[in-house]
C-alpha cells in the first residue's frame, strides 16, 4: 500500500469514530404561540392610541355580529373569537353616542387587528 492511501485510510477511519463519537443533534420544535383571543386596537394614522372610552367594536362574519367594549387604551378583546381567524369579518367601531366612526374588512388568518383611522 502506498504512503498516500494509508495516510487517506487512517483520514477516514478518524472521520468515523469521530462521528460514532460525536453527540446526537437535537431538533427543537417551533413553538407556535397565538394569542387565545382576538384582539382589535384602534389608533390614529400617527399610531397613537385613541381615547374609546364607552366605543364598541363590532366585527360580523355572515348574519352573526359580535359586539365588545373598548378600554380606556384602545382596546377591545373578543374572547369569543379564537386565533388565527379563519374567516374574515367587518369591523365598525362605534363612539360613545353610538355614531359609526369606521368600517374596515379583516381578513381571514389574523390574530389581531389594528384600525387606523
């Protein structure tokens, strides 16, 4: 055997045990975290939070509407409506005298929405 195949035989038996040697690699799992409710944030164009106290948010999806209060910051939780969406809805934000402000379409696969306006 020439020196040159013995050098490139004991390369590849180092290669092995180095392997056999070598410690599992473990995949770890994507953890997939979606919020358990839908969330709607209305704010202005300059993405700032809009004072709602006493504005309802109403989102429809076909003939069923649901309507939830906004808190003082701009919020309003529906925890009726689990994450990711799969249908879309319409939201119309009323004010406090029940006055339509806006009506924006959400799309299908949100897990929350924020109304601009």
């Amino acid at each position: 055997m020439r020196e040159a195949d013995k050098k490139a035989l004991m390369a590849k038996k180092a290669l092995l045990a180095r392997k056999t040697n070598a410690k599992k690699v473990v995949k770890r799992k994507r953890i997939k975290q979606t919020f358990s409710r839908f969330v709607v944030l209305a704010t202005s164009t300059g993405n700032v939070n809009k004072d709602t106290t006493g504005w309802t948010a109403s989102l429809t999806s076909g003939a069923v509407t649901t309507t939830r209060d906004f808190d003082d910051f701009g919020v309003a939780q529906f925890p009726a409506i689990s994450t990711l969406t799969t249908v879309s809805y319409v939201l119309r934000i009323r004010d406090e005298a029940g006055n339509l402000l806006t009506t924006k379409s959400v799309s299908a696969n949100r897990e929350f929405f924020v109304a601009r306006f």
